[in-house]
C-alpha cells in the first residue's frame, strides 16, 4: 500500500515555534542571572578583601588583575607605596621623594632666619651710597641660595634609614640576654652590635635609633633640631656644606654691618654711639648682633665636626667615647678619612620608598575571618533582640484585651 502524507498542521508548527522560543529566552535570562550573580559575589568578595585590607594596614591596597575572580571588576584602588605605610615618624613629600623629620618647626625657623637676615641686608646696608652696592646685594643674593639649597639637601634626603623586619631574628635563636647583642670583627678589631626590639634587626656597626624620627640610621651622627632631621650617612656631607656655607653667609653680613656702622661713626665723629646705633640704624645693630652670635656658634661647630672628620668618628662615638679604650677600626688617617666623608660616591639608599607594596594575603585572610566573626556576632544580637520582641509582643496585646 502506498502511504498517504498528511500536510503538516500549521497550528502545530506555531506552537512548537512558541515553545522554542519561550526555552532559548529562559536560557538567556538564566545565563544573564547567573553572569549579573557571579558580579555580585565577586564584588562582595572585592568589598570584603578592601575591609580586610584596611583593618590590616589601615590604607587602601590594590586588588591584583590577575585573579580571575575579579576580572570583570573595574580595578579604580590606588597602588599604595612604601613611604603611605612606613612606621616611622617622618613626613614625605613629593610622593616619596623627600623624607623630613617629623617636626618641621626647626627647619622652617632656620630658612626664615637666613631669608629675612638676607632681606634686611639688601634692604638697609646694601643701599648706601656706594658705586658696589648692586655688586653687594648680588653676592648676598647667591650665598643665600647656596645656603637655602645645603638645607634642602640636608634636611630632605634619606640620612640612611635601616630597613625594618617583620619576624624577628631572637624567634629563632632565643630571646636570652646574651642573644640581643652580637660580637663581629672589624680590621681584627671587635666590635659590639645590638638589635634594636623596634626595627627587630641587629643594627649595623656604627648605627643608632633614633628616637625622634622612630628609625635606625647608618653612621648615626646626631639629630639635628635646626635642620629637624637626623644627621647620618648619606646627608652629612650637606650637613657639612650648610654649615660652611651658612658660616660665610654670616660673616659676609657681619662684616658689612661693621662697616656701616663705622661710617655712621665717622659722620658724627663717635659720640654717643649707642645712640646712633640704636637711633639711626637700629636694624643694622640686630643684624650684626644676630650675625655675630651665629658666627660663633656655627664657627665652634665647624671647628668640631672637621676634628671628628680628621678622626674618622661620628659625634655620638665621641660623646659616648666608643674608642678610649680600644683603636678606631676606621681611622684610615686625616686625609683619607676627610675625602672618605666628603667626596667619596654615597651608597643608594637602603629603603626604596617608591616601591609598591605587595599584599601580605595572610594578613588579610586573618582579618577577614575576624570581621566574618564580628558580623556573625552583631548578626547574632540582632536576631536574639528581634526573638526577643516577638515574645514579649503576644503578651502585651493580650493585656490590651483584658483591659478592654
């Protein structure tokens, strides 16, 4: 028999069609669910990793691109660097660039003080009637930017700070008394190292912590209160320049306020002279009193440190006497000791402070356990006090009814 063909129903097809169509738009929505799902647990998980991140180190930390989990996030975290995070008590400007201390007052006095003193003499002695004023005014001019310039350079640079630890090395060798010192030999000279608790390293020979600035510092010379910085390995050259170039900043004022004054002398043939000084050039007597206190005092000082230069000692040894009873190790005689403070290459520093951080994951894996802690805790309270209210809600509607 031949087999008849039915034509296909049409109200059949449509509806067949309809039911495709209803699956793929099921699928589609399923598919963006689950896409709009996967956002959201991964910007959870983002928000929870930048508390973590915060209570860990109190600054924003960047998530990393590489994790797959977060890749369909927009990555807007800024990197934090080493100086947003250091321990220490410094200040940094210039996003890492410029290390001060932590007390800026000394270094802002002292530039003020060269300023105006340069500014009273051009605007007082430098006037007189003299065909080599503007030459005079000039040379004040450029003393003061070299001096201005010595106090950047030494109250801006990293002086030589020792990088910190994070474990400490007693851990592994005990934490008697004898282990927080060590003995090690210089030239055949030994010489004692001790660990600092706070940077939980064992100083470098000839090093010190300094409590102002909260860090330890190679060559540890002293902190300056003037400058506001410490003095150490890798400033002490500009320390050395300031001095020198704020001594002949001084003496050059000194002596043209001398020489003012005798003129104003000579025109009245020097009778009452404190009346001259303190009635027609007052100002010229401040500054030459000023410059004359300031002479000696940066004189002695220059005085000293070019005597521990020749020795090759810092001034904490000195005042600590670290080698009256035992031979500098580094006494390479005056000369080379000299040309070893001053004109040898400086090492880099030891902290990049530029450098990114990298997350410390542990850390924040810690701290995101006990946040989830907390939350389950307050989470907790809330439900028990809601627990709480519809008990005690029953029995105060029935008492209503009674009273009614």
């Amino acid at each position: 028999m031949n087999a008849i063909t039915q034509p296909p129903n049409e109200g059949e097809d449509s509806a067949g069609d309809e039911i495709n169509g209803d699956a793929e738009e099921n699928e589609v929505c399923a598919s963006a669910d689950r896409r709009s799902l996967r956002y959201s647990s991964s910007k959870i998980m983002a928000e929870a990793i930048r508390i973590g991140v915060s209570k860990v180190w109190k600054c924003r930390i960047p998530i990393p691109h590489c994790c797959g989990l977060f890749s369909d996030l927009p990555m807007t975290v800024p990197r934090t660097r080493v100086y947003q995070v250091w321990p220490g008590k410094n200040v940094f400007f210039f996003r890492g660039r410029m290390i001060c201390g932590p007390d800026p007052r000394g270094f802002i006095l002292t530039a003020i003080s060269i300023v105006l003193s340069d500014w009273i003499f051009c605007a007082y002695i430098s006037d007189a009637p003299n065909e080599h004023s503007h030459l005079t005014a000039t040379l004040s001019i450029i003393l003061t930017v070299m001096v201005i310039t010595n106090l950047v350079l030494a109250g801006t640079k990293d002086p030589g700070v020792v990088p910190r630890n994070d474990k400490s090395p007693l851990a592994e060798v005990g934490t008697g008394i004898g282990t927080r010192s060590r003995r090690i030999s210089i030239d055949g000279i030994q010489m004692k190292v001790k660990y600092c608790r706070i940077c939980k390293i064992f100083r470098p020979p000839r090093s010190c912590h300094c409590s102002v600035c909260d860090n330890c510092v190679e060559k540890f010379d002293h902190h300056c209160p003037w400058i506001g910085q410490c003095i150490g390995l890798r400033n002490y050259r500009y320390y050395m320049m300031f001095v020198f170039s704020t001594l002949m900043f001084f003496t050059y004022i000194f002596s043209f306020s001398l020489w003012r004054i005798g003129r104003k002398m000579a025109k009245t043939g020097g009778e009452g002279i404190f009346r001259i000084l303190l009635g027609c050039a007052p100002e010229t007597f401040a500054l030459a009193l000023f410059s004359f206190m300031a002479i000696w005092f940066l004189g002695g000082l220059l005085v000293f440190h070019v005597y521990l230069m020749t020795l090759n000692q810092t001034a904490r040894e000195n005042f600590k006497r670290r080698y009256l009873n035992s031979p500098n190790p580094y006494d390479k005689g005056a000369l080379r000791n000299i040309r070893e403070a001053l004109f040898t290459r400086l090492p880099p520093s030891s902290v990049n402070f530029r450098a990114i951080v990298e997350p410390n994951w542990d850390s924040i894996i810690r701290a995101l356990m006990n946040s989830s802690k907390e939350m389950g805790t307050e989470n907790s309270t809330i439900l028990h006090s809601d627990n709480n209210e519809r008990r005690r809600s029953p029995k105060n509607s029935f008492s209503e009814k009674q009273s009614m």
